[in-house]
C-alpha cells in the first residue's frame, strides 16, 4: 500500500500538468482537461490499490483522462459550459426566481449548499459559477492541483448519490448560506486583484468588477449584514488603488511605493463610508469588516498608520488564526517594531507557508533589510519559483537582481 501511495504523490505531483495539457491540446477545453484529469486521478486512487500500479502510470491516466473527456463532451454538447452543467447538476427550478433577482447572484446561493463542507461548497461553486480553473482554485486553497481536483469531484459525487435538493432559497435561507456565497466572491475578487496564471494579465478586472457588481447587490439585499458591508467595502479601498499597483514596465508596485494620486478617490470615500457605518453600529467587526479597516488604514492621508494596522490584525488573528492573516500580520509587525521582530514571526510560519510565494517575498525582504543578502537572495529565488502572476514575477526578479 505504501507503494502505491508513493506512485500516487509521484503521480500527482509529475503527470498532473502533462495530461492537463495533452488534453486541453486535444479538445481545445482547459476546463474540460481540468475535470478529466481530477477524474482520472479519482480513479486511480480507487483502483490502485486494488488492481496494482499499471507498467505506465502517466500513460494509463492519460488515457483514462480522455476517456473521460470525450464522455464528458458528449453528455454537455448540447448545454452551456457553466451554467447550463450548473443547473443540471443541481437539478436548479429556475422558476420562481424568490428573493434575489440576478441569475448569476441567485445561482451563487444555489450552489452553496449548507449539506457541503464550506471548503467543498466554496470550491465547487467558483469551478461551476465563477468561472475559475482547478489550478486558480488550487493556488486560493494553498493546496495541489490533484488535490483540489479530488475535492470538486466529490463534491459532485455527493450531490449526484445524496440527492441534495438544490433549489432557489427563499429569504429566510439566505443567511446560512451569505457565509459561503461571501467566501465566493472574495476569492473571484482576489484572483482579478493578483492573478496566479503565467498566461493570463497580472489584473483581471473583468473578475474584480465582477464580484464587486455582485457585492454590491448582496448589500442591496442585506443591508444589515455587517460582513456583507465589510466585503464590499474591502473590494472599493482594494480596487481604487488598481491605476497604481502596476508600472510601466509590467511589475508590480508595492504599496509604500504607488502613486497615491493614481488612487480613484471616489471608490476611497464610498469604502471609508461602508467601514465608519460599522464602526458606528457598535457590533462586534468579524472577519471582513476588519479586512477592510485594513484597507481604510492603508488608504487614509500620505502615509499607513501601523500601529493601528497591527492592532487591527491582533483582533482579526483571534477570529482567524491562517497562517496566511498571521504572515500579514507579521508584515505589519516588521513596519511597526522592525524587521528583527517581523522576520520571528513570519519563520514560525514556514511548515505552513512553504509552498505559498508571499511567504518567502516577505523573507526577502525582511532578511535584506536586516544586511543577510545571501539568505535573501535565496528567499528571492523560492518566491520567483512559485509566483504565477507576470507582474509579480518582474518585481521580485528586479529586486533579487539589485543585490548581486
């Protein structure tokens, strides 16, 4: 068994790419590959360990990813790509449409069914509704293509032999369903802020205006909600410093760096209204409403006021203790108390944080600073490795080419 676990992790970790692409070639469909390929390997860690490690693994999943391919064309040759599949698998009524008027926005509470783990529901509903590929989706989760693949497919499986009921919610159901449908759009959101593919444009606005478009129709339609008023407030101080945040070269602008006076002054003042009117609700902030505080701090006057930044991650770290709200934490930590303290915490994150290129960029940065210019550049060369984003990859790239 241990045999076979060991092909699966070589499998998955050097065919996974190889048989995305061969098929994508073939059908001409990344998301059709993408789909096949999860299959596949769905498949092989079913019959594996019962039938033994085929002579040609890479070969026998390539294969067998077609196979699914072709079968998968056929049943949706007839049917929109994305929405169309959507409705089906969910076996969606579209009539009545209840309380939320936008198909897009009424499918996102469609798919986040409550019978689904949140990281099952999150994840499918961005494949099926938000149109991001398994590897976009992957890179959010911090977890493995295959890995990510595996998750969706579940999810479909559940839904197919369960039975789940997925039908327009009526209003009462919305909130139990806000927490995934906001998970959603902060990740479409975030994939348009910095995008992770090497072939797509380091800003996709088409996803950033889209999910702030449906932000804002989830705020129409619970106005109470502090975390909705949160989240669209995070996506307007976000998106108004988009002139900014790439060069004339195609590199990315830290944010001490960018031209304030690029900044879309009036996204600024819709978002610092949304986080005063919390602020004055007296309510407990959760996640999303400090995120965007965050943001308010970043964006008020000619300078970041740390102190209020660090505070404010020390009250988002006790509702939300990821690795990655501490890595940023961390960062707020190096510019408040220096990049001794900073560089402490961010190392306590590195079983974590491995594979996740912002990590080794703040390494980088902090271990320069500090005069350790071979440990930097080595840092330097780890978060180059695993960045996606071309903008990205030209700022780090000229920073780890300044010190030699």
């Amino acid at each position: 068994m241990s045999d076979i676990r060991e092909a699966l992790t070589r499998a998955h970790r050097e065919e996974w790419a190889r048989v995305v692409a061969t098929l994508a070639k073939r059908f001409g469909n990344l998301d059709t590959a993408e789909d096949a390929a999860a299959e596949a390997f769905m498949t092989a860690t079913e019959r594996w360990p019962r039938d033994g490690i085929p002579p040609n693994p890479g070969a026998w999943l390539t294969t067998t990813a077609t196979r699914k391919a072709i079968d998968r064309i056929r049943r949706e040759s007839s049917r929109d790509a994305r929405q169309r599949g959507a409705e089906l698998l969910y076996d969606i009524e579209t009539e009545p449409v209840g309380a939320i008027d936008d198909d897009r926005l009424r499918l996102l509470f469609i798919c986040c069914h409550p019978a689904l783990a949140m990281d099952a529901r999150v994840a499918l509903t961005l494949r099926m509704v938000g149109g991001l590929t398994v590897t976009e989706i992957a890179k959010a989760f911090l977890v493995q293509d295959t890995t990510m693949g595996a998750r969706i497919t579940r999810a479909k499986t559940k839904i197919a032999t369960a039975g789940i009921p997925y039908r327009v919610p009526d209003t009462k159901d919305l909130p139990r369903r806000v927490s995934g449908v906001l998970a959603v759009l902060f990740l479409i959101f975030n994939e348009g802020y910095l995008a992770t593919g090497p072939h797509t444009p380091p800003i996709r606005e088409d996803l950033t205006a889209e999910a702030i478009r449906l932000t804002r129709l989830l705020h129409q339609l619970l106005l109470d909600d502090g975390e909705v008023t949160g989240m669209l407030g995070l996506m307007l101080l976000t998106d108004a410093r988009r002139s900014a945040r790439v060069s004339s070269q195609d590199a990315l602008v830290p944010l001490a760096q960018q031209d304030r006076q690029l900044w879309d002054a009036a996204l600024i003042a819709e978002g610092h209204a949304l986080v005063r009117e919390r602020l004055a609700s007296g309510v407990a902030p959760g996640r999303y409403q400090l995120l965007a505080a965050i943001n308010a701090v970043h964006t008020d006057g000619d300078a970041t006021d740390w102190t209020q930044v660090v505070a404010l991650y020390d009250q988002l770290v006790r509702l939300d203790g990821s690795p990655i709200v501490r890595l940023n934490r961390a960062i707020a930590v190096s510019e408040h108390d220096g990049a001794e303290e900073g560089l402490v915490l961010i190392d306590e994150l590195g079983s974590d944080l491995a594979e996740y290129h912002a990590y080794h960029a703040a390494r980088a940065k902090l271990l320069r600073r500090l005069g350790r210019d071979a440990a930097s550049r080595e840092a330097y060369d780890a978060a180059i490795k695993l960045a996606g984003n071309t903008a990205e990859i030209a700022y780090l790239s000229a920073q780890r080419e300044s010190q030699d």
